[in-house]
C-alpha cells in the first residue's frame, strides 16, 4: 500500500475562468498511482511512437483490454443502464476501495457533465473528463514529465488561434498528442482537417537536425462525438483513425474514450526514455514578469514563427524609442538580409508587427535554443561572438544601435548537418535606437537593468550610447562570467572591445576570432 498525502481536485482553465470539477478531498492513504501502474503496464517493444506501424495496429491496441479494469467504488444507478459498461470498469475488490483519486476521476466519466457558455465550451468540458483529468493523473503515477494546455480566449488574435490546436500536451518537450474541439457534430470534418493543418509535428525539425520524429496521437470532438487519430508528418502528413468513433453523451461512450486515453498514457511512457532533449516546446509560452508581478512579454512557439507580445509598449518604453522607429528597424532592406539578426516572420504576414491596443505584437522568426548563459568552450564562444558582431556592425552600418546586448538576447539555431557550424542571432531590438542620438542615456528612462553597473559604457563627456556602448556590452556581458578561462588572445580581444579601441568591422578582423 502508498501513502500519499493526495488532494484530489482538478481544474481546467478555459475562457479566463476556472471550471472545478468534483470535490476536494484529502486521503492519508490513496492507493491510486499503485493501482495505475499495475493497471498500465510496459508495452512490447513492437509498439512505440517511435516506430513505423499501421494505424489499425494503434487501434486494436488503444481500444485492448487494461492490465486492469477501471475501479469505481460507487455503485451508481448509471452502470446499471448498460451491462457492457461492466467490461470496463472493477466493483468489487478490496483495492478499488482504496483508489479515491482514480476511482473519482473514472466515476466523474461515467456520469458527464455539462458546462455554461458557447457550444465549443462545452464539447472542450466533455473531452475533459475523459482527456486532460485521467491523463494528468496517470502521467503522475508513471512519473512522466507531461504537461498540458488548452485555448483560452484572449487577445492573442485570429491568426494565433488558427495557428495552435485546441488542446496540446508535451512529453519532455515533445508535442505528443494534440486535440481540435468543434460547436457540433457536423464540425468533425473541420477538426479532422485541422489536425493536419495545425502543429503536425512533434518538434522543429531545424533544432534537431537529423533526429527522427515520433508518431503524435491526437483526437477531434464536435459536438458530443469524439475520435483518435495518429499522425505521421514525413514531408507529408498522414492523419488516420485509431478508434471508434465515441458518442460523449452517453456513459458507455465516456467510459471507452476514458479507456483509450490510459493507453494513449501507456504510448507515451513506452516512448520517454528515448525522447530526445528538446529545447523548444510547439505551442508553448514563456511569461516574463516584473518585480510586482505585471506581464511584460509573452513569447509563444508555433512551427513557422515565433509570437513576442510587449505588454503596455508605449508606455514602458517611452524614452527609449516608440513603434514607429520599431517598425523602421524590423523593415530595413539591410537588416532584413543580416544571417545573426532576428526579423520579420514575412513581409505577407500583416499580423508581423503591429499594436494591438497598448500591445506590440511580433511574428519572428528563426526558431533557435535560448541562451541563458556562454557556451561550455572557447570555441563555441568564438562562434557565438562573431554572429553577434556580424548582427552588431549591420546595425551599425544601417545608423543604429542595440543597447540590450547579453545573452538572454542571443538564440542559437544548430547547424543543418554534424560538420556545420550552430548559428547565434541577436534579438530583441525593442530598446534599439539611433546611432546618432544625443539623448543623455545617464538619465531615466535609462540605464537599462541588464547594463554593468560599475563598467561605464557611455560616452563620458556626454552621456550618449554610442556603437562603442555596443561593443562595451560584448565584452562586460558576453565575454564575463564564463566557465573556462580566455586564452590570452581572449583576454586582449575584450580589453580592446572594453577600451572602445575597436569598431565592429575591426572587432570581427581581431586575430582571437581568426579562423572562425
């Protein structure tokens, strides 16, 4: 028997409010993650995400039987309506009693529910129960790194919520399994479609040149109708039925849908001790938030560029530079060629830049690893300060400077092929201004957080930001701190830098970054 200290209570998040379902309920003794890994046991190794298999092979194994059959220690009048209910589901031992968190969640499938609000709400609330709850259960008792989200409307815009599946769940980073919820019934060929059109793989491929994608589960609701599917995405996608087709307004057809989603669980424990280390999760958000706890910036994934929201822009950045200059930069002929600056996702896209309300909002691309830190070597760090030189001086040639330079500003996309070099990018060019200003950067709204506070890089007589403040970040943000020691070519490159005794183009012919 497990000792947890277990507080059942599931939420899911929809629409900016919270939908409970079921009590709360504190129990010194669950029995639940016992009772789900010996109902969810390994599978045979001709089974895997990993591996080549016929879509009818998927079926017979999501719709096969469960090591064991589902507890539920309520007796409800429900079961009674239909004995092949009793195929799935385990009255009577002594251990079913003890499951609570798992016998609460195949209770609350038996009896449904129903949700206020739009029609799509309330397929999304149907598929829940027999989707995201178990789910989330079951990953915790296999200790899978598994995390899910959903749609929520916000002010994300049309092109975004056309761009990102309803629901999406991650295994280590890996788009898994993914779901299109539709008002009704007569939408299914609208969510079948979509699962090919939306988030098809598991992965940007560029950020793991050469790795072999898995297959991805997914499913399609409309109405009270629901289906699984796999999806291959080899060039071409394929999306395939895996089940039956399940009716959610009635108890059987939530108890097999309930079924599928276990095994679904099972597909994605056989596939964790190989799934890659991915840096970059498809639709997923990162948030970053001020010393009060205010959003500033959003930054969400989607496979063919990346969204950046700036919360509150003209406001927080006045002073500093405004949309129009913005808008300047990310459309300069020149920077737009630059290889190691970030840029417009594409000049046909109208949603690239723009206001929505006090909001920027930016389709960017490449996708790349952030960097959080300076590479592990000397000569990964060359690499990475020659693109970012490269990204510097065209900034500089067009009449512009960076001001923002550290390594929470630079990407990394790996190169295509083993003996290919990775590729750095500058980014975030929201604090950038003109080369030529004579704005005394000593007052507010400057300095910026990220600049040295004892390392002056401003111009002493005036308080300008000049190129030189640029190259003076290179060398007090991303030639400090590092892990190894500089050779002594290192060592003279950043004085000079440091000493304004070089320019970019200089800077990029110094002998430290020879042979580069």
């Amino acid at each position: 028997m497990i000792t947890l200290d277990l507080c059942v209570c599931v939420c899911v998040t929809w629409l900016g409010g919270v939908v409970e379902f079921g009590a709360s309920a504190k129990y010194e003794t669950d029995t639940s993650y016992r009772y789900i890994r010996e109902m969810l046991p390994s599978l045979p190794s001709r089974l895997s995400l990993g591996s080549v298999q016929a879509a009818t092979d998927l079926k017979s194994f999501l719709e096969g039987p469960l090591a064991r059959k589902l507890p539920v220690h309520k007796r409800l009048g429900i079961i009674q309506q239909n004995a092949d209910i009793m195929d799935y589901i385990n009255l009577d031992e002594d251990a079913v009693k003890t499951a609570h968190a798992l016998s609460t969640i195949v209770e609350l499938a038996l009896i449904g529910g129903s949700a206020g609000g739009t029609s799509e709400y309330k397929t999304a609330f149907q598929v829940a129960l027999v989707v995201d709850m178990p789910l989330e259960l079951a990953a915790c008792a296999l200790n899978l790194n598994v995390s899910q989200d959903r749609n929520v409307m916000d002010t994300s815009g049309a092109t975004v919520r056309q761009k990102r599946p309803d629901y999406v769940c991650w295994l280590n980073n890996a788009l898994l399994f993914k779901g299109e919820d539709k008002a009704s019934a007569s939408g299914m060929p609208v969510a079948i479609e979509e699962l090919s059109d939306k988030m098809a793989r598991t992965w940007k491929p560029e950020l793991l040149p050469g790795v072999s994608m898995p297959c991805m589960i997914a499913y399609a609701a409309a109405g009270t109708m629901l289906q699984f599917f796999s999806i291959r995405n080899s060039g071409k996608v394929e999306v395939s039925p895996i089940s039956s087709l399940y009716d959610l307004s009635t108890p059987l057809g939530r108890i097999r849908a309930l079924h599928c989603t276990f095994n679904i669980v099972r597909l994605l424990a056989s596939y964790a001790p190989h799934s890659p280390k991915i840096p970059v999760a498809l639709g997923s958000k990162l948030q970053s938030k001020g010393p009060r706890g205010e959003l500033l910036r959003t930054v969400r994934f989607f496979e063919d560029f990346v969204q950046k929201r700036v919360y509150d822009f003209e406001e927080r950045h006045s002073g500093v530079n405004d949309f129009s200059l913005l808008k300047e930069l990310y459309t300069n002929a020149a920077l737009v060629q630059c290889p190691n600056l970030v840029r417009l996702h594409s000049s046909n896209d109208m949603d690239a830049i723009h206001l929505d309300g006090q909001t920027l909002v930016l389709h960017l691309v490449p996708h790349g690893v952030p960097q959080y830190g300076p590479p592990g070597d000397e000569a990964s760090l060359k690499q990475a300060i020659r693109d970012v030189l490269t990204g510097i001086e065209s900034l500089h040639a067009a009449g512009f400077v960076h001001r923002d330079i550290h390594w929470g500003n630079v990407i990394m996309v790996p190169g295509s092929a083993p003996n290919m070099a990775d590729r750095f990018i500058l980014m975030d060019l929201e604090h950038a201004g003109r080369a030529d200003s004579s704005q005394d950067c000593r007052q507010s709204p400057f300095p910026l957080a990220t600049w040295p506070e004892f390392n002056p890089i401003l111009d002493s007589v005036d308080g300008r930001y000049t190129r030189a403040s640029d190259l003076c970040l290179v060398s007090h943000c991303l030639l400090a701190y590092l892990p190894f020691e500089l050779s002594a070519s290192g060592v003279a490159f950043k004085r000079a830098l440091s000493n304004r005794e070089l320019d970019a183009r200089g800077a990029l012919a110094h002998e430290w970054l020879a042979g580069v």
